[in-house]
C-alpha cells in the first residue's frame, strides 16, 4: 500500500501560548452593543450554575481534541457545529465559562473564561470539507442539514471540568429577541506533564496546510487548529468516499533520548475492519520511525521541537465498511507503549461525499 507521509518531523516551538483573541474579519459596529451581548450570555450561564437553567439537550454539537500547552497546562481546542436553521444572522456572540467540576454559583471559579463574537461564513453539509476558523464555502447544492463551524480554544490545568457555552445571534434587528443556545459538557483533561510518555489527541484532517509565520499568540483561540505554521483543519464527521485520504497526525510528548540526545520513537498502524460478528485485521501501513537517522539535524526536543506522527492514507483500496484504525506508539528508550484507536467508515463510491480541500 502506497502511503504519503504527513510529516517525518516537525521543528514546531514547543508550548501554545496563553492569550485572548477575539473573532477574524470584521467588528460589529457597536462595542457596546458586543459588551451587552456577552453580559447577558454570562447571566445565563450564571443561572446554569445556579440551577435555574437545565439544559434538556446540546443545542449544538461539540468536539475538541487535548495538546501539550504551555505552564503545565492542556490546551483544548474544539470546534461546535451549529444548525443553519437555528440562527437567522450572519454573527454570533459566544461566551465560553470552564469551571471545576460540579461546581455552583458562590464557589464556581472560572478555570478560563472569555467572550467572542465570530463572523459565520457558509455553512457547509454535515460531513462535506470545510475549512477556516469558523465555517467555510460549501461545494454545490446537497441534501440534508447543513452546519456552521466554530473553532475556538482554551487551555486549563489537568482535572475534571464543566464547560459552558452560550451562544446567542449578534446584530438582530432592533426589537427582535436574538435566539439563545447554551450547551454544558463535561470534559476530563489529561495531564500531559507528568513526565511519562504520552501524545496528544489524534486529530483526523480535512486538510493541512502550510504557513508563511505562526499567528500572533493573541490570535490563537481564533487558529485553536495551528502548531506553529502548519493549520490543520480537523474533519468534522470520520465518514470517507474511496477517492479520499484518511489523513491524521498527532504530537508525541515526554519522550526519552538516545546517547546520541535523539528520541528513539516507533509508531505502528493497524487498520481492522468492524463487523457485526467482531473486528478481522485488513492491512497495516509501514512503521513510522523517529529516530537519529530519520530526524533533521539540529532536532532537540529540549529546545522545545516536537515529534508530530501521522499519515495520509488513500481509502481506494478500502471496500465500503467500518473501520477501527489501531496506532501504537513505542518508545524504544524507555519500552512505554501507548494505543489509540480511531473509528471512520468508508462509503459506497455512489455515496461519496465531497472531496479533501
């Protein structure tokens, strides 16, 4: 099987740096109509904590992925997929609380805590490429729900943790009453500071691409999806047409090192195909190796480069099916051993969805 290579390795400054940023494109004409917009969506927050709001159900969806940050902290960034249907303007205020687990009003202190207002681009079909920090154009006409997507992130210190996000729609017409969503979700953050051997979140792409400079540290809640310059942009379902790639990557932490002052790491991909009577292997990709002689000189993880794993493997020769890919990473100086397992399925060619951008 013919694979292509996300990276070998990367020199990305190691550490994602803490700090505010509010939404690309342009401001909404009125600041104090922005400040307003948030206060009220922290009051309904703070009537979450209080107990006087329950939400019944997520209003809209939510996935997030977990990195190595900066300050002994994990950053997270997610991205929420919101029904068109659900808003009738082109901007959105968003107020995001993350708070210790089961904690309540008087005692509910904010681990992170910020407000945004995001422009909304095009909202793409559940499952079609997109691309952008927040949503991005859609290919021709196609059936079925179409969603907004909005990336953010923040980043905490390992524990339990309840997160809050409101949204509500910006810039409505005067003496209209903005529709509200608020969504609470709990997350437990890995510590991924403790010195054992460890990797971050294995991110499946719809695309990665290339920068000229890494974003201002300030813009990075609006680029949550950038290790230093490269963009990923993270797919939004694990569903695949034959003429795709399944591309991922992920970062591999706390490593230990050679005489030589190089890491020593393997990484292994086992692709088995899930069936109603169990799993049965299908194929395996060729080892990934960093090591001395696979690394670029000058590579130092105590110079903060990381190690970042992964592949682009065409699905063509993938009948229509479910699959769990099984990646194990090995750390030869050490004998640590990791296993992550990521779910995709592969559709009929008929079926197919559009195309990696």
């Amino acid at each position: 099987m013919t694979i292509r290579w996300t990276s070998a390795a990367c020199l990305i400054a190691a550490g994602l740096a803490a700090g505010s940023g509010l939404a690309e494109g342009a401001q909404p004409p009125d600041p104090g109509a922005q400040e307003r917009e948030i206060v009220s969506l922290a009051n309904v927050v703070g009537a979450a904590l209080r107990g006087e709001i329950v939400p019944a159900e997520e209003p809209f969806g939510w996935a997030n992925d977990f990195l190595k940050s900066s300050e002994q902290t994990t950053f997270v960034p997610f991205t929420l997929s919101v029904d068109e249907s659900k808003l009738t303007t082109s901007a959105v205020a968003m107020y995001l609380f993350v708070t210790p687990q089961g904690a309540r009003v008087g005692a509910a202190a904010a681990a992170f805590e910020d407000g945004y207002h995001v422009l909304l681009g095009t909202p793409t079909v559940d499952g079609a490429p997109s691309s952008g920090a927040a949503s991005s154009s859609a290919g021709p006409a196609e059936e079925g729900p179409r969603f907004y997507r909005i990336r953010r992130g923040f980043w905490v210190p390992a524990g339990d943790y309840d997160v809050y996000v409101a949204l509500s729609e910006s810039e409505v017409e005067p003496g209209a009453t903005p529709a509200t969503m608020m969504l609470r979700r709990a997350l437990s953050v890995p510590d991924l500071w403790t010195g054992g051997f460890a990797t971050s979140s294995v991110i499946l792409a719809e695309s990665i691409e290339s920068l000229n400079a890494p974003p201002p540290p300030d813009q990075l809640p609006a680029n949550p999806y950038t290790l230093g310059t490269v963009r990923i942009v993270p797919k939004s379902t694990p569903e695949f047409s034959p003429s795709d790639e399944l591309s991922m990557l992920f970062l591999v932490y706390n490593a230990g090192v050679t005489a030589a002052g190089m890491p020593d790491v393997i990484v292994e991909y086992a692709f088995n195909v899930v069936g109603e009577s169990g799993e049965e292997f299908f194929n395996r990709t060729s080892p990934q190796a960093f090591n001395e002689r696979t690394l670029p000189q000058g590579f130092d993880l105590n110079a903060g480069h990381q190690l970042v794993a992964g592949q682009a493997v065409p699905l063509s020769s993938f009948p229509p099916a479910e699959y769990r890919l099984e990646i194990t990473v090995t750390d030869n100086t050490s004998g640590e051993s990791l296993t992550h397992s990521v779910g995709f399925s592969v559709a009929e060619a008929t079926e197919s969805l559009n195309g990696t951008v």
